[in-house]
C-alpha cells in the first residue's frame, strides 16, 4: 500500500457509477426521473442493443439553461435541495446531483435543452473526463440526454453486460414502473428503431390495464383509503389472479417505485388467508404521506426506504387492503367442497314436497389407462390389489376404499381407517423421483407430440435463448419461436401430465430471478419443488381404485412421505379403537 492520495474526478465519478449505474436500465430510471421532476408531460425513450449502444431519453418539461448545462453534468450539483432541511423532506425523484455525472463518467453523453419555447436550444458534450462547453443546437422546448456506448472505457464492466435481449428485458420493465407511476404523463418506447410501447395519458385504472393486461384489471378491486396523514390508493388483485412469482407487484412510495419489506409483509399479511402460501398476489400500490415521514436516502439506487413510525405504516397498508379485499367478496368464495355442501344443507324439494337427499361425492373412477402415468410402472403391482390373510400382509397404508370431496383418498389398514391427502402426498412422491434423476444427471425427457406455445415477456425469451442447457439438464426443451413466443417441445417425463405452459414459465422465472448456478445448487430443492406440485395429481381428479393403491405403495417407499415438500402432514390414521371411542362402544 502507498501513501494516501486524493482520488481524480473521474475515478470518483466511475465508482459512483459502479453504484448508481449497474446497467442500461440503471441509467435509464435515473434519466426517467429526471424527466418528470422537471415536470415533463411527454417523454420518449430510444434504444439500440439493450441500451449498451445507445440510451436516449427526450422530454418536453422545463429544460436547463445554457448557464446551468456544465453543472448538470458536475458531481453533487442539483437544483432539488439546498439544505440538510431538504433532505430531510425530500419531494423530487433525484436529489443527490449523481446521476447524470456517474452516467457521463462511463459513456458517451450528450445533453441538449432548451427552457422555453421561443428561446434557443443549447447542448453539452460529456465523456469520461471530458467535458465541453455549451454550444448552440436544434431542440424543442425540453431536455434529450443522448448516452452512447455505454462502459466504452471500462471494458471490464462492460463484460459482464448480458445479452441484447436480457438487458432490454430489464429496461423495458424500469420503462413499465415508471409508465405505471405516472399514468397523467405520456410515454413512448422504441428499441432498434422498432416501435415497442405507445401510452397516451390516461386514467389509472386505464394505464395499469394498458401495461399489466386486461385480466389484472377485471380481477382486481380499487383501494383508496386515508387515515393519519397516510394514503392507500390503487388496484390489487383477488386471489384468483395470483401468480408462481412477484412479477406483477408495484408498490410506490410517494411516487418512487420500491421494494419494501415492511410494507411487503404488511401485504402477504393482507392475503393470508385467501391465498395459497405458494402463490404471490398482483398489484399496483401507491403510498402517500408527509415526505418527512419517510427516509428515501438509505440505499444508492433510492429503491427502498425507511419509515419514522414504521409500525403506523404497517398497521394502516394492512388493513387498508385486507379491508378493500374482504369487501371483494373473495373471502366468501366457496371451493368445490364448500358448494356441495350447500346444496347438501339446503335441498331442493321433490315431487310433492317429499325430502330430498343429495348424493354424497364418495366414490372411485371407472378404470382409466393413466394411473401408470401418474404414478409410475411401480404402481402396475396395485392394480388389482387382493385382500391379505392376515394383518401382518396388509400394507402399511392399507387398500383404498374410496376418494372423499375430490381430494382425499380413505384406505383401509391392519390398524383402522387412513385419509390421504392425494396431491400433498403425490407431490412428495415426484418431488423425491424429481431430485433421485437429476441428481444423477438423468432427467427423462418426453418430447410433446404437439409443442406448446405461450406469449412470453422479453426476460423469458431471453431466459430461453440463454439457458439451453440448464433447461436441458432439467428436461426442458424450449424453443423460440418468435421473439415474444416460446414453444415447449418437451417436458420432464415426470411431469408429461402437467400444464406445459405454466410449468415452463415457472422454471424460467426462477431461472431469471436466481440464475443458473444458483438453480442448480442453492436453490434446487425450491426449483424441484415448485415442478412437483405442477406435475402432481390436482384435486377433484377422480381416480380408480388401482390409481389410489398405486399412489399408497409410492409412497410407503419414499423417504419423508409423511409430509409434503411444504410441511403439510400428507396422511393421518384413525385407529379401530379411536372408532370405538367415538361411538362409546362397550360403555
């Protein structure tokens, strides 16, 4: 180590890249927010190669004047706080003077501005150390920041870019948070010259339609909800919507689109109890109070945040949504069970207003031919299963008598009676099977006769394009057909009965969210738990009797089969002499 040295200008502003401008997508949402604290009501966006070539953002807000140019694209020098007092209540989207400096110190910059209509138009050129005098130039009223070759003097962050499609994928989601925080703004989005997005300004509801499709918008009930200086507004989907991952989840604060565990808690909370703990709810979330409430300087990148009475916050997004959810009705929905049961509880007269009974749902399937598929060749030996002898020859789960509501199967053993939850103790079964073949580097594939397709955003394509061979050590082959469509040629042979779209967006998303290696190692069980509850039997299946003693002898030879791969007890058994109890029988 040598003496201590003061660092130069623009080493400073490189590491404060390295924090503020990971990627295209960072610099875009800087750019972005620049835009609409300077009041911009139209912005347009332009692309090429992901935003490694060329990042170009033009808006029509105040602009900057010739005087103020060589400042904006100075460190620490900002017109949207003053004081230590400002900071403290910060109200703008930037505010630390960073951005634009960290941007210039790594590309090729040029800012062009004008402030007024009738006024002239001025531009500066910036790039690594450099940085030039304002000149005269041709511009709207507005402000257009030109970034090209981005880490064109720092190849070394330049490698670790992905590819085209991967880092357009992540700018055209920062282009969705910020298109959804401002739905009164205007915005476009162009990628290779290739026109990508067209939002009009337009009501909310009409703007999380536009960017989250009209499914979200027919499931989701309106919040709006005020108490204490707090504010709760937006749209929430009912559990019917739910999703495998947080994809669909947009929450702002005062604006700023962020990522916050307090009030993400506060959210699943909310959807505790209408929501399978599997899945994840969809929303658009705004936040609303006082800005000396709320600490927006805790992280580089400004995406998340700190509350001064963070409990206060809690309290009021929980029961802000739970009461906007509760009031949906879906608390109330009935399962298929629920419905039985009320027509059960409350018949239909007969002829002559004699009582009528309805029929209990206890009973088996007719033979089919796909128990083999469901469970396996191992289970051929059960499909006929013949009463033993004695006590000590009945199988430890016993002989399937019949299925109960669609979901559990009711066997018989040497002890009494056994319930069964099927797809609970199905999915451990695969599970296991799933781990034991890609442990061994031998995941069957089975080829579809008729290939799947499905729409996929820009991160699956790219997901796809790029994890071939991941996906083939999993089973998967998936091609593109399109670069918003996939195919899905094959699937695990495990899971050839489940639903190849959804299994495949699932894999993809974890893929894309983890990566590769993380997949593969530290998030494996995760991975192969999420393919087995797709591929096990659904409920209301009705299966024959051979299918439920086949799936009984899986599972008494399959390790931790007591419990699912959720911590759900998969079968229970109540003893003869718990029978006798029950019916005080010899009292």
């Amino acid at each position: 180590m040598g003496a201590i040295r003061v660092l130069s200008d623009l080493l400073v502003n490189q590491i404060a890249a390295g924090e503020v401008v990971e990627r295209p997508a960072s610099a875009l949402k800087e750019l972005l927010e620049n835009s609409l604290d300077a009041g911009a009501t139209e912005i347009g966006v332009q692309l090429a190669e992901g935003g490694a070539k060329l990042l170009r953002v033009a808006d029509n807000g105040r602009g900057i004047a010739r005087a103020d140019l060589p400042l904006a694209v100075a460190r620490h020098a900002t017109s949207k706080i003053a004081s230590v007092d400002d900071l403290h209540q910060v109200k703008s989207l930037g505010f630390r003077g960073e951005a634009l400096a960290s941007i210039a110190s790594v590309s090729r910059l040029t800012l062009t501005s004008r402030t007024r209509p009738a006024g002239p138009a001025y531009q500066i050129e910036a790039s690594g150390a450099k940085i030039g005098e304002p000149a005269p130039a041709s511009q709207g009223a507005g402000t257009t920041v030109d970034v090209r070759d981005l880490y064109f003097n720092t190849p070394a962050r330049r490698k670790f870019l992905k590819s085209e499609a991967t880092e357009y994928g992540h700018c055209e989601e920062v282009f969705r948070r910020i298109a959804l925080s401002r739905p009164d703004c205007a915005f476009t989005l162009q990628h290779n010259g290739k026109p990508r997005l067209h939002l009009a300004a337009a009501k909310p509801e009409l703007r999380f339609a536009a960017l989250l499709g009209e499914e979200f918008r027919s499931a989701a009930v309106a919040i709006d909800e005020q108490a204490a200086g707090l504010r709760l507004w937006g749209h929430a989907a009912r559990p019917a919507y739910s999703r495998a991952n947080r994809d669909a989840q947009y929450f702002f604060v005062n604006g700023r689109f962020v990522r916050d565990k307090l009030t993400a808690h506060a959210i699943r909370e909310a959807y505790h109890d209408i929501l399978h703990h599997e899945r994840h709810p969809s929303f658009v979330l705004f936040l609303e109070l006082d800005p000396r409430a709320v600490d927006v300087n805790v992280h580089p990148t400004k995406i998340e945040v700190r509350f001064r009475d963070s409990q206060a916050v809690h309290r009021f997004v929980f029961h802000a949504l739970h009461k906007a959810l509760g009031g949906s009705g879906v608390s109330s929905q009935p399962s298929a069970i629920g419905e039985q049961q009320t027509v059960m509880n409350n018949p239909p007269s007969a002829i002559g207003g004699q009582p009528w009974q309805a029929a209990m749902p206890l009973g088996v399937a007719q033979p089919a031919a796909f128990y083999e598929t469901l469970f396996g060749a191992r289970g051929a030996a059960a499909v006929a299963p013949i009463p033993a002898e004695s006590p000590q020859e009945v199988p430890p789960l016993g002989f399937a008598l019949a299925q109960l509501g669609g979901v559990y199967i009711l066997a018989q053993n040497a002890r009494g009676l056994v319930v069964v939850d099927m797809h609970a103790a199905h999915e451990r079964v695969v599970y296991e099977k799933l781990k034991f073949a890609l442990d061994r580097h031998a995941m069957p594939m089975q080829p579809l006769l008729i290939p799947v397709t499905f729409q996929a955003d820009r991160r699956e394509a790219a997901t796809a394009e790029e994890q071939v061979a991941v996906l083939k050590e999993l089973g998967f082959e998936i091609a593109a057909l399109s670069p918003t469509t996939l195919a899905v040629r094959a699937v695990p042979a495990l899971l050839k009965e489940a639903d190849s779209r959804e299994l495949a967006r699932a894999v993809l998303r974890d893929l894309e969210e983890f990566g590769a290696s993380r997949v593969l190692t530290e998030r494996r069980d995760q991975m192969l738990a999420t393919m087995a509850c797709h591929g096990a039997v659904r409920a209301n299946r009705q299966l024959t009797v051979a299918e439920m003693n086949a799936l009984l002898r899986e599972m008494e030879t399959t390790e931790r089969a007591d419990q699912c791969n959720h911590g759900r007890p998969t079968w229970f058994e109540i003893s003869l002499a718990d029978f006798d109890k029950m019916f005080m029988r010899g009292k």
